[in-house]
C-alpha cells in the first residue's frame, strides 16, 4: 500500500477502502467488510486523510493581504461585556 494506488493498477492517487478490500483479497484471499477493514486499519495506525486540494483561481498575495488586514479584526472578536443593555444575549452597540 505504500507504493501508492498506481503500483496496484489504478490510475489515480487515492485509496479507498473498496481498493483496499480488493488488494487484500487478491493477495490474502480474504473477504472483510469495508467496516470491518477500516477497523483494522485502524488498529495498525493507519488513518483516514483527505487530499489537499486549492483552488486554480487562488492567489496567493490577496490571501497574505487579507490575513494581514481582516483576520486579526476578526480574531480580536466582540466585547463580552457592553453597558446599556439588562439582556446577555442581545448587547448595547457603543
């Protein structure tokens, strides 16, 4: 399995426990159930994980620009406490 899915004759990068199940059952003569699989997988320190994937229209200097500039006004976050208002839910604006 460390050799990738195209060592084992598929054409893209990605496993899946179907492919998994096959390849264990071409080479162990096996059946599991894909549950069953994914318990044992598991159980040897394997771990599900999701391809990374970005965008073709991303660009990477307005991303920097906005997390110089927004994200530390939205990472300061709201007061917790403003005067004016008897309701904790529903807080004055000042």
């Amino acid at each position: 399995m460390e050799a990738g899915p195209a060592a084992c004759g598929w054409s893209d990068q990605c496993w899946t426990l179907a492919r998994i199940a096959e390849i264990v059952r071409r080479r162990f003569g096996v059946d599991y159930t894909l549950a069953g699989l994914d318990l044992l997988l598991h159980r040897i320190g394997w771990s599900v994980q999701a391809p990374t994937r970005k965008a073709t229209e991303r660009d990477e200097s307005k991303i920097a620009a906005w997390k110089d500039e927004q994200w530390p006004v939205i990472k300061r976050g709201r007061r917790t406490w403003a005067p004016g208002s008897a309701s904790r839910t529903r807080q004055a604006r000042v």
